[in-house]
C-alpha cells in the first residue's frame, strides 16, 4: 500500500511514517499542510493519505476540507483522517459526502500499529472506519424518529461493531458466535433498514451511515 502523511508536527509526522514503514507501508510523500497533501497526492495518487483535521493557517478544519477535496478529485485515493478530539460533527462532515474508502480516528490510537494498519486495509477494501468513541458518542443522543427502532438489541450491537470496521469473521470471534449466525444478522439488518439489492460491501456503509445517523443531528462546525 502507498501511503501520504499529512500533520504539521513535524515529529508526530515523521513518527507515524516510521511505524507505517517498519510494517511494510510505502509512505511516498509527507505534506505540513493541506496544499502540500493536495499537490502530493495529484503527482503520488497514493492508495490512501492519512490527515491530521487541523492544520495551518487556522488549526481548524484544514485537512477536513482537503480530505473531502480528495475524496471528490480522486475517489479511488482512500482517506484516514486523525483528530486529538473528539468532534462528531467533522466525522459526519466526512462520511455524508463520500462514506466509502473513509476512516476517522483520535490520534491517541494510531501509534498502536496494528490498528492503524487495519484501518487502512479496510479503508482500501471500501470500508468506513469510525473511531468507536465517535461511534459512542453520536449514538448516546438518539434521535426521537429512530429509524434503527426495528432493529433487536443484539442486530444494534452487530450494527454497533459494524461501525467500528469489524469484519464478520471478527464479529463473531468477538460476539462468541460463528460466522453463519453474524451472516443472518447482517441480512436482518439489510432487510430491516430497507437497504436494497447492492453489493454488500456497498450495503454495510450505507448502514453505518445510517447507524451514526441515528445518533442524533451533528451540530455544525460553527457550533
């Protein structure tokens, strides 16, 4: 996998391209700020850049704005965008426009290798992978029209995990169930959220969508 580092902290930049080399990921360009990673990933065309949301000038949403950028100009280039905080609000920004090939996770994960590799590996297969304390956090404010109502508690909970990136055969390692059991439940879900006849792996991010949805209105990045 080809991979573009963005963070204007020169060591947190550096660190990450180091663990990502030493587990076999080709880092081909590092960029302080949004328009060094938007020029690197045009001449790259990487398989993914990782993105610090707040870089210079503002130390805002920088690097929210050139991750959905890249997303739109290069829909086969993945995203994994890292924030020191937990904002909802910039992951639902993310995933709304372009919920496929997309991951958001707090930066006090990504030194954990193996996580931040699985992250890309799924991002790569056209996964959504969402920090499960953002999960956590859009799904304790629940909306009054809940279009998840259908669904059991047990479907909620595979749904649940789903959303953090699991992978069937994960979810029942981690449900202590086999797979087959983890396959009808998935279908329930399908069925249930009223997502139609599409590849499946096209169904699962439209479910999590819907999951974070669920979860209650962003607030705006002005808020």
């Amino acid at each position: 996998m080809r991979v573009v580092v963005a963070d204007d902290v020169m060591l947190t930049r550096q660190g990450i391209a180091r663990l990502l080399a030493d587990a076999g990921v080709d880092v081909v360009a590092e960029a302080e700020n949004a328009d060094e990673l938007l020029r690197h990933v045009r001449l790259a065309r990487p398989d993914a850049a990782i993105v610090d949301i707040r870089m210079p000038p503002t130390q805002t949403d920088e690097g929210l704005v050139a991750a959905q950028a890249i997303r739109a100009e290069h829909p086969d280039v993945g995203v994994l965008v890292l924030s020191q905080y937990v904002e909802p609000s910039y992951a639902m920004r993310l995933i709304e426009d372009h919920p496929e090939r997309v991951g958001y996770l707090l930066k006090d994960r990504i030194f954990d290798v193996a996580i931040l590799v699985d992250a890309l590996r799924r991002i790569g297969d056209g996964e959504t992978v969402i920090d499960p304390t953002i999960v956590s956090r859009l799904v304790g404010r629940r909306r009054r029209d809940d279009p998840l109502a259908e669904l059991t508690e047990r479907e909620r909970e595979v749904l649940s995990l789903i959303a953090e990136g699991l992978s069937n055969r994960a979810l029942a390692e981690r449900l202590f169930v086999t797979e087959r059991t983890v396959e009808a439940h998935v279908k329930q879900i399908f069925q249930k959220l009223r997502l139609g006849v599409t590849p499946e792996s096209h169904r699962r991010v439209l479910a999590v969508l819907v999951y974070l949805r669920a979860g209650g209105a962003a607030p705006s990045a002005s808020q």
